[in-house]
C-alpha cells in the first residue's frame, strides 16, 4: 500500500482520535511497515465475541499497511463452561490447569472452535485466515515437570516455514493445545502467553502483545505503568508489587525481549486496545524494554 493509502485507512479507522495522535499513527505505520506482530487475544474479546470484529478490523488494518499479524489464543473460561457441562472436575495447580486425556481433547476442540469464530470473522471481511492446530506442528511442547498437572506442556520449538511461506493476504490463528516433540505424542495443553512468546521470539517479531483483564503494570499506589524496563520490573517482582497472575505475563514478556522482541505490551482485552497502544505516543497499557533501548530514547 502506497503512503497515501496508509493515510486515509488511519483517518478512517482511528477517526475517533485527536490529529495530533493520527499524525503520530502514521509515524508509527511507516516505522512498523514490513514487520511482524505477535498478539495473544485475550480479556473480554474472548468472553464477548460480538467484541471480535473491531479487533478484525484492526488487525486487517494493520495487515493493509505491511504489518503482519499473527494471532495466538486460548480460551479458558469456554472450557470451563464445556467442562462443567460435561461433569469434569476444574482443577488447577499455581494456576495451571489440571489436563487429563479427556480434558485435552476438549481443550482441543473448544479452542478450535474459538479459532473458527475468528477465522470467520477475517473473512467476512475479505482476507483468508488459517488455523494452524496442533496437527500442522508449528509449535511443539515437551510435557511440564510436575506429572500431577498431566497433558501441560512448555513450548520449546517453533516450526517458523509455516508462516515464512504463507500467502500476503493470510492472517495465521494459533490456538494454545500444541503438538508434542516426540512423535505419536497426544499433544499438550499450554499457557497462550507462553505460545505467543515464543512464535514471537522465533520469528524475531517487532511486538508481541499480549491481552488479559487488566489495564497492565500497576505501582503501588495502583496507578498504571506505561513503561517498563527489564531491571525495572526485576526490582518490582522482588519487591512484590508486581505478584501473583502478572508475574507470568511479564516474565513472558522478559524471555521474549531476551529473545530477540523489540518490544513486549500487556493491555486490557478490550475493543481497540491494543492498537491504541501500539499506534498513539500515550499507549493505554505497559510496554517492556531492554534498558538499552530505554537508554537510547532518553538521549
């Protein structure tokens, strides 16, 4: 798309900004054009999905100005409700759930009917999506340490081609049930923040973003981080203001800096969120650097 295509799609899709913030769109637009984004969708996108087209919109936005999108998801609170349904026991360990043989399959099957849900709505709006489940292999798991947690997984290799060698106008949909390592292997059940991590970090992305239910990085005195450095978020973790469910995020976020991200966010899962943290100077979630980076921009 030439320059002045980029700019009447930021007119149209961030008409409800100020000029001042759709120049800084375009700025970003131009810096992000012919990179790749990791976005894990999550928070009430997920819960809601009369929330998902406008994040359609937005991802095919960004893929008509040259940013590659690739989605990853989960789907915990579907799978809840499935298991419920079907009398099996909820259970989990330090947060992770509890993943017999039984639940896996369904795992599989409520995640891949999440990623049909977005797939749809892609090409409603005439780009093609492809899911790319547990059988094509992209990304393989090895099985967790504690065997009482049963069929949970840890990424450890990304299977890169199958994205390098998709067609321009396909959008990838990655859900979090992962093949195995070994052949023959059922597959494992899989935290989406850990998949996105490491497809971004194999990929050498320019973002990953990551969506739950929560604004980002709070301080202390509940107040919102906009950025955040890799010491910078050591010395909160050791202090305890950064504790429980967001430790995992951000130390997602810090292997994946350590890997070769530019830049990591968490944002709150919700309409146009994560495009007006990534394409406006004031962001409305947190972002995660290396202190080089925080460096070089202070100058």
């Amino acid at each position: 798309m030439s320059k002045m295509g980029s700019i009447k799609t930021a007119r149209k899709l961030l008409q409800r900004h100020e000029l001042s913030e759709l120049r800084a769109a375009i700025n970003y637009i131009n810096a992000f054009s012919g990179k790749r984004f990791v976005l894990k969708v999550g928070g009430s996108i997920l819960d809601d999905f009369s929330l998902l087209p406008a994040l359609v919109e937005d991802v095919i936005f960004l893929k008509k100005v040259g940013i590659d999108v690739v989605l990853v998801h989960g789907g915990g609170r579907h799978l809840n409700q499935a298991m419920k349904e079907k009398n099996l026991k909820i259970s989990k360990i330090r947060g992770l759930r509890v993943t017999s043989a039984a639940v896996l399959e369904l795992a599989a099957q409520v995640f891949a009917a999440v990623s049909r849900e977005i797939k749809t709505g892609i090409e409603r709006r005439g780009y093609h999506a492809i899911i790319l489940g547990r059988e094509t292999g992209l990304v393989k798991s090895e099985r967790i340490g504690n065997p009482e947690l049963g069929f949970v997984g840890v990424p450890r290799a990304v299977e890169v081609s199958l994205l390098d060698n998709l067609a321009a106008k396909v959008i990838p949909i990655v859900s979090a049930v992962t093949a195995g390592t070994r052949p023959g292997e059922a597959g494992f059940n899989v935290n989406a923040d850990d998949v996105a991590g490491i497809i971004a970090s194999s990929l050498g992305a320019e973002k990953l973003i990551l969506m739950t239910d929560v604004e980002g990085v709070l301080d202390e005195n509940g107040s919102l981080l906009s950025t955040l450095t890799v010491s910078q978020v050591e010395a909160l973790i050791a202090r305890k203001i950064i504790h429980g469910g967001m430790i995992p995020k951000v130390e997602t976020c810090l292997r994946a800096l350590k890997g070769g991200v530019q830049k990591c966010h968490i944002v709150k899962g919700s309409t146009h969120s994560f495009i007006d943290e990534i394409l406006t100077d004031a962001g409305v979630g947190t972002e995660f650097v290396q202190d080089d980076l925080a460096k070089e921009a202070a100058r």
